[in-house]
C-alpha cells in the first residue's frame, strides 16, 4: 500500500529540506551513530553531532553519492529532539492493522547511494518519506527463504539477504517482487516478515513507524 502524499501536511515536509536550518536547532546537538560503508553489514559505526552530519550533508548535492558513504539508519532520534518529533504526525491506521501496539518510531537520514540490504523486520512498518526519494524492492516471505533469497550465514545477520537485489544480473533476478518508487511526502506500508530492501535516490531523510 502506497499512499501518494500523506506526508505533505506534517510540518517536517516543509521544514526539513533545509538541512542547514535543521541542523541549527538546539536538540541537534544531541550525539547520534552515523555509519560509514556501503551499508550495515559492512559499515563503521562512529557517532557525531546530529548538527555536524546535517550541515556535512548541505555540502553534498542532493543526486551526489558520496565516498564514503555515511548514514545515520535506523535511530529513535525522536526519543531525543522533541521538536523533530512535533514535526511529524503518526499515521492513523497504524491501529486497525496487526495489534496496533506501536513499539518504535525510527529515523533515517544520509545522501544518496545509501543502502538497507535486502531484509525482513518482526514488525509493520509504515515508511514515510519526508525528504528526497527511495526504491523499495519487496519479496513476499516463504518457506524456503533461507536458501531462496540467499540469507547470511552470520548469526548475528541472520535476516538478511548477501544479494543485490537491484543488480538485474544477480542471482535473486528471476524471482518476483513487487517494487514502489518513494516521492517527498509519500507513505509506504511494509507487512510485518516481508522481504524489503531500500536504495536512496537522493539526499533524503525518512521515518519508519514500527507496529505489532
């Protein structure tokens, strides 16, 4: 389910894009992990001022893929920036779907060419974006997914896949999937145990609201 542009009425949607007022905000010197390399399996993990990663990122162009590649993924920033939290505004049917039990609310932020490989979450998950655009690619769980979609064997990365899903002659290529272009103010919802990974096509920020 994609939803063409439920993001545009929170205030985030008018206010992030200018990254550089963002980072001047007083809860933007909280200390946040930043991770360096082509995504969370092979990256460093250093952490910096939400600030500082901002304005680093005003002096990238939005379509510019950097080296190296930086992302600050899968972070509760909103535990600690109230005033990024009153920009946003959760999704109402959040409750008529699974339990409605909102275990998390997540943030994503880096330049284009970042990377979330292709994985499965215990959780739904309604992905919204604020800033910049993403590909998400999705694969419907099964009984074979171990072997089919060629998960690590690293315990520790045991739901996630060591395939490039976005290479059209790799070896997940054959497979079907179903695959949504993310806009600025566009909501997506992930189900719960469904295969997905996420490529960023520009300079961007997002946020994930994970349910049971």
């Amino acid at each position: 389910l994609l939803v063409k542009g439920m993001v545009r009425s929170w205030p985030a949607f008018a206010s992030w894009p200018d990254f550089r007022a963002l980072s001047q905000r007083e809860d933007a010197q909280q200390i946040v992990p930043v991770e360096f390399g082509a995504n969370y399996m092979e990256a460093e993990r250093n952490e910096l001022p939400l600030s500082f990663y901002l304005d680093y990122l005003t002096h990238i162009e939005p379509g510019e893929t950097p080296e190296p590649l930086s992302y600050m993924a899968q972070y509760p920033l909103f535990d600690e920036c109230p005033s990024m939290l009153a920009d946003i505004v959760t999704p109402e049917w959040l409750a008529s779907t699974g339990r409605g039990d909102r275990y998390q609310t997540m943030a994503w932020i880096g330049p284009a060419g970042t990377v979330s490989p292709l994985h499965c979450d215990p959780y739904h998950n309604a992905f919204a974006q604020v800033v910049g655009s993403k590909r998400i690619r999705m694969y419907a769980p099964g009984p074979d997914d171990h072997t089919r979609l060629l998960l690590s064997t690293d315990p520790l990365q045991k739901n996630t896949s060591t395939a490039d899903v976005f290479d059209p002659t790799g070896p997940l290529s054959d497979l079907p999937y179903i695959e949504a272009l993310l806009e600025a103010g566009d909501c997506l919802y992930v189900p719960k145990k469904w295969w997905h990974s996420v490529v960023s096509l520009e300079r961007s920020i997002s946020v994930s609201y994970w349910w049971l």
